[in-house]
C-alpha cells in the first residue's frame, strides 16, 4: 500500500509498472532530435481533419490505442483513464476518447497533466482498484493558437521567450507488475506564483513551482541530485531552465549536470523556430513516453525524477492584470522494484 | 526619388514599430492601435500631410496614414455638414480601406482551407 | 521559496534574452520599406490612369490589402511576418491580414459566429480607437466653426 512520507511525498509500493507506453507526435517533433524514438509520428498536423481539435483528440486515441496495442491489451483491461488536455473543458481528451466506454477522469493540469495523470493511475494500481489504468493528455500547436493566442495565419511577432507548444499525445498504462519501468515516489505539485505576468514567459512562471516540488522531493525522500540518473522538467524551455539552476545554485546544489528539460529535448532550437523551446502537455508526454521510459525499460537509465510543469492560466485572467501561477507535479520512476 | 523616400520614410515608420516591439513588450494589437491614434493627432495638427505630399506611399501605407485619412476625411466632414459630419468623418474616410479587408477577408474564409503551420517551420 | 517576487522578476527578466535588436530593426526597416515602394508603385499607375491624388491612395489601399489577403489564405503572410517583424505589421497590409487570418481560422466555428463574429477580435480596436480619435478632433473642429469659423 502507498505511504504518505511528508509535504505532498508519496511512496508507492513495489512493483507498480508502467505496463506500456506511447507517444504519437506531429511532423516537427518528428523533426526533431527524437524524432525515430516515437510510436507514430504524422505529415503534418491535421491528421486530414476538419478542425485542430479533431486532430488533438485523435492524436490522443492513437496513443492509447498504440499503448494497448503495445502490451497485447484491449480496451476492456483498462479499468480507468486519467486524462487532460489544454483546451477549455478538456475537450481534447473527451472526444478523444469518448469512444472508449471506460470510467474516466478528466484531468486539468496544464502542462503538467502527464505527471498528474501518471500519479494517480500509478496511486490506483497500487491500490489494486482494478488491473491495468491508463494516463493520457495531448497538446497541439494549432489548437492552442487559437485558443491561447492568434488564429494559425496571423502574422504576430513572438518574443524569443515564447515557447511552442508541441504537437502530440502521450499515454502511460500502469499496472501492479513486475515490469520495469517502476513508479517508485510521487511528489504532488503545490500552486507557486512567482509573480510572473508575462504570457510570453511560461517558463519563467513554471520555474519556482518545479524548485519547490523537486526540492521538496529531494528533502522528504532525504536524496541528493546525484542519485539520480537525471531530472527532467517538463517544458521550462531556456529561461526556465537557467532559472530553476540558478534557484538551486542558491541553495548550494547542482543540478546543471543532470537536469534535461523536456521542452529542450524535443526541437532542434538552431533549426526549429521555436524561441525558448517546447511547450504543452504533448511535450512533457511525448518526452517520457517516446524516450525516457523507453531508456529505463532497457536499462540506459536506472533512476530518474519527471518533473512536468504547467502554468494555470488563461488568457482572460491574465488580460485582466493576474500573475501566472505555476504547478509542477513530480514522478520518479526506476528500473528496479527496489530502493 | 520618390521610391527612395517612400521606402525611407516607411521603414523608419516600420523600424520604430519594432523598436516599440521589442524593448517595451507591447503587444501588436496595441501598437496597431498606437500607430492609428498617432496619426489622427499628427494629421490633425497637420503635421502628417507634408510627409504624405513629401515621402508618397511611404507616409501613406504605414497604419499612421490610415489615421491621417481619418484626420482629414473629418475635417472635409465637418467643412460640409457641420455637427453630422462628426459623425460620419470617420467612417466614410476609412470605408475604403475597411470595407476591402472586410469583403476579401469574407472570400478569403470562403475560398481558402486553413494552412498547416507546423509543415512550414 | 529562497527568493522573494522581486528578486525573481529581476531574475527572470535577466535570464530572458532581448530580441536581437541589430536584427529586427533593419528587418523591419528594408520589409516595411520595400512594402511602401510596392504602394509607391500601385499609387503611380492609378495616378497615370487619371486618377486624383485621394482616388489613387484609397485604389491603392484596395490593392495592398488585397494582396495580404491573398498572401494570407495561401499561408505566406505569416512567413514573411516572421522575419519582418514590425515591418508587415504597421502597414495597411498588416491590417488586412489582421482581419482576414481569423475570418479565415474560425470558418470552423460557423460564418456567421465564426468568420463574422471572430473578423476583428485583433483589428477591431484599430477601428474603435481610430473613429474615437478622429470623432474627438471633428468635435474640436466643430466647437473651433461655431465661435471662429
């Protein structure tokens, strides 16, 4: 059974796996450095659909359906689903998977939600409230455009801190197996306002909340950095990131050897336009499903902390003069059941 | 020579733009609205129209001659109609070059599919 | 936290690269530039074709605008912009893409509250702040007749 430890820590019990995995990109992550490591990666990003949002849901349903597929499951095995987007109302993951005919629960976690997603699903196997549960969130760049910032043909200048968000879902099925990779502790975002207005500057905003979950990760688990393989923030991007090394050197530790941002990772920023790096629950998602799970299942990685963050704003709180707070929700997975 | 100072005088319009841009994060939308507002007052106090008559299209083009025209399609308004053509100055100036945007904007949503921005990048 | 708002907005700011100044501008500058010369163009065939000085500026403001119209459905204009910078922005062809791209992204939404309703959520408050200024100046024009004129 799970142990509450301390200060939003989680210890799971052994042996909680994530069974199988899957991320399903758009053609710029597929251009990007990761591009061979993902399950399926399209044209372009239309997917030959009317609308963004039809093509955000189905790029969804593929990566539940391909994280099935994976471990030999069907829907049926599934016997809940963890899943959030960024479009209002979390449209993206209800149509996706409204098909489905599975208890699920919407999720709304910015762009942190693939960490969100992957807590719970990981807190229910390790409960045994069924067998096999399935985390999933999506982001699309067009989508959320449209809906954050400028219709896709307006010709608007970004500032070199704006971020883009990727396009593309991950999902994450877990299950109490012994299958590596291991969930092994949670750590639960807390809401941190730095005081950030800019809406160009999420990663600004996200810094303070991913140092104050992996702070407190590394307090209530009496760890250092070091005995980690690495830590990975979900989307900070270049500002974000120089900020959260800087908000660590303060305190005397160093993480600049072994910290990796997921936003960093997936685009070729010398090639790709897209300024301070990635953004959006697609991120984060494609990220760990596509890479780094992959690297612990094989035994590349032993030990690692996925930090996905996410800034809780909308546009018409932040036009009406509010600061952006941020959350960070934190999982440090293993590959092995023990320690 | 009239090419010279068109693009002169235009690219320092623009140029200013982006100096506003980029050091004062003002956002696009506000410096369109700026830009408007700036020439209302320039044409009013009539220091715009000698750039127009000087530099052409290169005073013209830029947002701030769209408020020049709105300067100067009230003054010819109010010149005739007196008190009613404070109110129909304006929207008679810029019919125009609004009623364009709005007719090719209603052909281009009829005609056009959205593009695929993330091909492009 | 180790840091107060203060600190970190201080922070932030300096970890937050400026545009590259020696870039942008002279981008802006040649692309707004060679914008208004293409007008130049325009105004000096209307003029030749007969056309009054006013009557040839408002052809070419038709002209510019349906140029970036088209520019625009075929996905070009945000191109250019993204290098230009201000330099597509601040002409008339930056307001007509600023009407015509959500006209044309909210099609999906409907033509009425779609591309109707949506048309000028960017440009609109051109239209609003440029009548408001010019109503206040016909205003002073009007108050300026009734005692001088």
């Amino acid at each position: 059974m799970a142990k509450y430890i301390n200060d939003g820590t989680i210890e799971l019990d052994r042996g909680v796996s994530v069974y199988s995995c899957a991320a399903a990109v758009g053609r710029m992550e597929s251009d990007g450095p990761l591009g061979n490591c993902f399950d399926y990666a399209a044209e372009g990003a239309e997917l030959g659909l009317t609308t963004w949002e039809k093509a955000e849901s189905t790029f969804q349903q593929y990566a539940f359906d391909i994280a099935l597929r994976k471990a030999k499951l069907i829907k049926e095995d599934i016997s809940f689903i963890f899943a959030g987007d960024l479009l209002n109302q979390c449209t993206g993951s209800a149509y996706g998977l409204r098909d489905t005919d599975i208890p699920f629960f919407g999720l709304y976690g910015a762009c942190s939600t693939m960490a969100e997603s992957l807590a719970l699903a990981s807190l229910f196997a390790d409960m045994r409230i069924g067998e096999f549960f399935a985390a999933v969130t999506s982001s699309h760049f067009c989508s959320a455009e449209r809906q954050f910032r400028f219709p896709i043909n307006y010709g608007g200048v970004r500032p070199p801190t704006a971020q883009w968000t990727a396009t593309g879902a991950g999902c994450c099925i877990t299950s109490a197996a012994e299958k590596a990779p291991f969930v092994k502790r949670i750590t639960v975002g807390k809401i941190t306002d730095m005081g950030i207005k800019d809406a160009n500057n999420m990663g600004a905003a996200m810094a303070g909340a991913a140092y104050d979950t992996i702070n407190r990760h590394l307090i209530n688990t009496k760890t250092t950095p070091q005995d980690y393989d690495a830590i990975y923030t979900g989307d900070l991007g270049q500002v974000g990131t120089d900020l959260l090394i800087e908000l660590f050197r303060r305190d005397g530790v160093q993480i600049e050897n072994i910290h990796k941002d997921c936003g960093l990772m997936l685009y070729d920023r010398e090639k790709q336009d897209v300024h301070a790096g990635g953004s959006g629950c697609g991120c984060s998602a494609s990220v760990l499903c596509g890479h780094i799970l992959p690297m612990i299942a094989e035994g590349k990685l032993h030990r690692v902390l996925f930090a996905a963050t996410g800034a809780l704003m909308s546009p018409t709180i932040v036009q009406q003069g509010e600061s952006i707070p941020g959350i960070s929700h934190l999982v440090e997975i293993s590959d092995r059941q023990e320690g | 020579m009239q090419y010279l100072w068109a693009f002169l005088v235009g690219g320092a319009l623009c140029a200013i733009g982006q100096v506003l841009i980029d050091l004062t994060k003002l956002t696009p939308a506000r410096i369109l609205v700026s830009y408007v507002v700036a020439g209302v007052i320039l044409g009013a106090i009539g220091v715009y129209q000698p750039l127009v008559d000087f530099a052409g299209a290169g005073a013209s083009v830029p947002l701030t001659g769209f408020g020049n025209l709105l300067a100067k399609g009230m003054r010819k308004a109010v010149e005739e109609d007196g008190f009613l053509g404070i109110f129909t100055g304006g929207f008679t100036a810029c019919a125009a070059g609004v009623a364009a945007a709005v007719i090719f904007g209603l052909a281009v949503a009829l005609i056009f599919r959205r593009t695929d921005r993330t091909r492009q990048e | 936290m180790n840091i107060s708002k203060k600190e970190y907005a201080k922070l932030a700011d300096s970890y937050s690269a400026p545009s590259k100044l020696y870039i942008t501008i002279p981008k802006a500058f040649v692309s707004g530039g060679i914008i208004c010369c293409i007008g130049q163009f325009f105004m000096d065939i209307y003029t030749m074709l007969g056309n009054d000085t006013d009557t040839a500026s408002a052809y070419t403001s038709i002209t510019l605008v349906l140029i970036s119209a088209l520019l625009t459905g075929f996905g070009q204009y945000e191109r250019i912009a993204k290098h230009a910078g201000a330099g597509t922005l601040v002409p008339i062809t930056g307001f007509a893409n600023a009407v015509v791209s959500p006209a044309l992204e909210f099609k999906t939404e409907g033509l009425v509250l779609g591309t109707g309703a949506k048309m000028f959520v960017i440009a609109g408050p051109v239209i609003v702040y440029g009548i408001a200024a010019a109503f206040v100046y016909g205003l002073i024009l009007f108050v300026i007749s009734l005692f001088g004129g």
